[in-house]
C-alpha cells in the first residue's frame, strides 16, 4: 500500500495506471503485464528485467529489491505511526466525548438552573408589585389622614381659641357674679352688723322689725303690681285673639268684598285723599319702624337684670302695639292698592270713551310694600294678569304676616306664662323659707335674700 504522497516524493515520475480506491492505491498486474511497469507504477527503475542473465540487470534487480524493501520498511514505519496516532486521536476523541457530556450535563444543569432563577424572578417580580401596590395605597392613605390631621389641627385649633374666649368670657362672668356676690354678702353683714349692735344697744326690737316687715311688704306689692300688669297684658292678648278669631270666621262666611278688618275701615278715611305716592311713602316709613321695634323687641336680654320683670308688660304691651299696626300697615298697602285699581278702571273708561288718560304708572316699591301686608284683595270683575299678580303676591304676604302674628302671640303667651309662674314660684319659695325661718328677725331677713337670690335664678331659666 502506498498514498498520494508517498508517490509523489519518489523520484521517478514516471507512474503506470493505478487505480485509487478507500485512500490506496493498489497495483493491478495481471499476467500479460510487465515487471518494468509495475516498478515505474511504483516509482521505482522501469528497465526491470527478472529474466535477465547480465550482471547490469540483476544489479538492477538488487537494487529494486532494496528499494521495495526499503519502502516495506517505511510503509510500516508509516502504519505503526498511523495506528499510533489514530489511538491517540482516539483517546483524544474519547476524551473530548467525555467532556462534551460532562459539558452538555453541565449546560442541562445551567438550564435548569436558569429555569429556577426565571421562576424565581417572576414570583419575586409578582411580589415586588403587589408590595408596591401596597406600599402606594398605603401613601394615598397616609396622605388622606395627613390631610385629615390637618383638617382637624387646625379645627381644634378654632376649638381651642374659641374654648379660650369662652373661658375668658366665663372668667368676666365669674368676677363679675363673684363682686355681685360680695356686694349681696357685704349688703347682708351690714344688715346683720346693724342687727346685732341694736341687740348690743338695747334698741326696742320692734322698730327692726317693722323695717324689716316694711321692706318685706313694698316688695311683695311691687311683684303684685307686676303680676296685675301681666294678667292685664295677658286678658288684653286673650281678648285680641279672640277678636281676631271672630273677624276671621265673619270674614269665612262673608263674601270677599265685605271681608274689610275693622282697623281697614279706620285707615281709609286717613287716606282718602293722599295720592297713591305719598300713601306709598307712609307705608315705607311705617315699615321701618316697624322693623326696628320688631329688632328691638327679638333682641337678648341680661340674665341678672333686676328690672327684667318690671319691663316685662312693656314688652307685652310693646308687641300689642306692633301687631296693630301691622293691622295698619296691611289695610294702607290695600287701600292704595284698591284706589290704584280703581283709578286703573276709570283711566280704562275713559280711554274707551275719550282716549287714554294721563295716569302715573303704579310704583315698583309697592310691590315690595304689598308684600308686608295680610289682608286678601277683593275680586274685580274684570282682572289684568297685573292684578291677578298683585293678588298671589297679597296672599303670600297676608300668610307670611299671620304666621309673624302668630310667632309674636306664642312669644307674649309664654313670657306672660313664665313670669307667672316664675312669681308664684318665688311667691312659695318666700313662705317655705319663713316657715322654716325662726322668729321674724333675723329669720326673715335671710327668708327674704334667699327669695329674692331664687328669683333671680329662676329669671334666667325662664329667659
């Protein structure tokens, strides 16, 4: 066997055919070939002669053996070297199989390796948006309470300034009832020191006595005066609403146009000749006055004012007084109300009959004046949208003016109460304490403070 290469570093380049087949080349000699062209196949001398008797040929013969054997030894020199190096590749290729599985290993462990990280990359992903979705709820709440706190700092701070100014104004009270309190305490020991120095001076006892019953009698007919002035003010309020109830129900059963109070039929004859301007202008006069009494009345009392119960029919009579006038107040918005319709149908004859008048137009601020009043307009057999307006708005007027006349009734019916029972409570409170008093002395002095401190006290309930 020989390769390519060992063919072509012979030296003869002479070659015979050969045929290549598996990476050798093999030698077909058949029995009509000649040795000379086997050895030039095989590059070696071609004037090879076996048969030949001369000594140059088997010289050349000898030197061909030589040659063959020369390359028998290289051929096999070349196998060992071969087979050398394919066990080597072999154990190389062993080798590197071996390594290759421990790498292919490796990267399946790589991969699942990689598998786990990218479960737990997810999961931990997962986590980290639910904890961030968390964590930003939980801001948006903390910022709502950190507003919230805001919110009530500062409303316990207005709290806080407002319980200050409340204590403060406490405190002033406080003073104020604790000087009072010490004049009262100051007042009695000067009546208890002058008591005991006329027991000490041996002064008739019933000069002390008949002071102390005299101071006793001017206030018991100060609170009954006060208490006829109230049961005056009250029969007057009694005998006013059921006035006004008789009116109402004449009026029910009368028709519309004879449904006239009585302070109306009054009033008319005032304003009878009075342009519908100056009827206007007396209204708002009037109103406004009435206004500020009505402010005047609606306004806080003192508490501990001792002339609260003898202002007290004033008061009554006061509110008397402004629901009269409010009876003329509502009888004048009419009346200019009616002159002005009927000045309305004359200027609408006379516009049938010779043309249109030269008639004022009706005021804006009667309106606003009509609104006040209580009393219903008569029906006109012919009625303008105007009318029918000025209608709606009279009613409107006349409900609010009863439920005021009514809320001021209420007002006067339950301080009449109150004082009432505030005198008959100071009244038994007084005898209570005199009968547990002892003597008329001393006994009935302090009976008389002790009154006098729980009228007081039950005022300021009362208001």
């Amino acid at each position: 066997m020989c390769t390519l290469a060992t063919l072509d570093s012979r030296p003869n380049n002479n070659r015979a055919q050969c045929l290549h087949a598996g990476g050798e080349l093999w030698l077909h000699s058949s029995k009509a070939a000649r040795p000379g062209q086997s050895c030039f196949c095989l590059g070696l001398r071609g004037d090879l002669r076996l048969q030949g008797a001369s000594r140059e040929e088997a010289e050349i013969t000898a030197q061909v053996l030589a040659a063959l054997i020369s390359q028998r030894r290289q051929d096999a020199e070349h196998i060992e070297q071969m087979e050398a190096a394919a066990a080597l590749m072999q154990s190389d290729f062993s080798t590197t199989e071996g390594t290759r599985q421990r790498l292919q290993s490796v990267v399946h462990a790589r991969d699942r390796a990689l598998g786990q990280l990218e479960n737990q990359l997810r999961s931990v992903t997962e986590e980290a948006r639910v904890n961030l979705e968390a964590v930003v709820a939980q801001r948006d709440d903390a910022v709502k309470k950190n507003a919230d706190l805001r919110r009530r700092h500062a409303h316990f701070q207005h709290e806080i300034r407002r319980k200050e100014q409340d204590y403060e104004r406490l405190q002033v009270k406080l003073r104020e009832l604790l000087m009072e309190k010490s004049r009262e305490a100051r007042a009695n020991m000067e009546a208890a020191a002058a008591f005991s120095r006329g027991l000490r001076s041996k002064a008739p006892r019933s000069q002390d006595i008949q002071k102390l019953m005299a101071a006793h009698k001017a206030e018991l007919s100060e609170l009954q005066s006060e208490n006829q002035g109230l049961k005056a003010a009250l029969d007057g309020l009694q005998s006013q609403h059921a006035s006004l109830i008789n009116l109402q129900s004449q009026a029910q059963k009368r028709p519309r146009w004879a449904a006239e109070p009585l302070a109306e039929l009054q009033f008319l004859e005032s304003v009878r000749g009075l342009s519908p301007q100056e009827v206007l202008d007396q209204l708002s006069g009037t109103m406004q006055s009435l206004q500020q009494r009505l402010a005047v009345l609606g306004g806080p009392t003192s508490d501990a004012s001792p002339q609260a119960p003898a202002s007290m029919p004033g008061r009554v009579s006061a509110m008397q007084s402004l629901l009269v006038e409010q009876d003329t107040l509502a009888t004048a918005a009419v009346a200019a109300l009616r002159e002005r319709l009927a000045q309305q149908d004359e200027s609408r004859d006379q516009h049938m009959n010779r043309g249109p008048p030269d008639s004022p137009p009706i005021p804006a601020k009667l309106h606003s004046a009509l609104k006040s009043a209580m009393s219903l307009t008569p029906p006109s057999p012919r009625e303008s949208p105007l009318q029918e307006r000025q209608r709606e708005e009279l009613r409107r007027a006349q409900a609010d003016v009863a439920l005021e006349r009514e809320r001021l009734q209420a007002e006067a019916a339950k301080l009449a109460a109150g004082h009432q029972e505030l005198a008959a409570a100071a009244a038994a409170f007084k005898e209570a304490a005199e009968k547990l008093a002892p003597g008329l002395g001393a006994g009935s002095f302090l009976a008389s403070a002790v009154g006098r401190e729980a009228l007081k006290g039950m005022r300021g309930c009362c208001n």
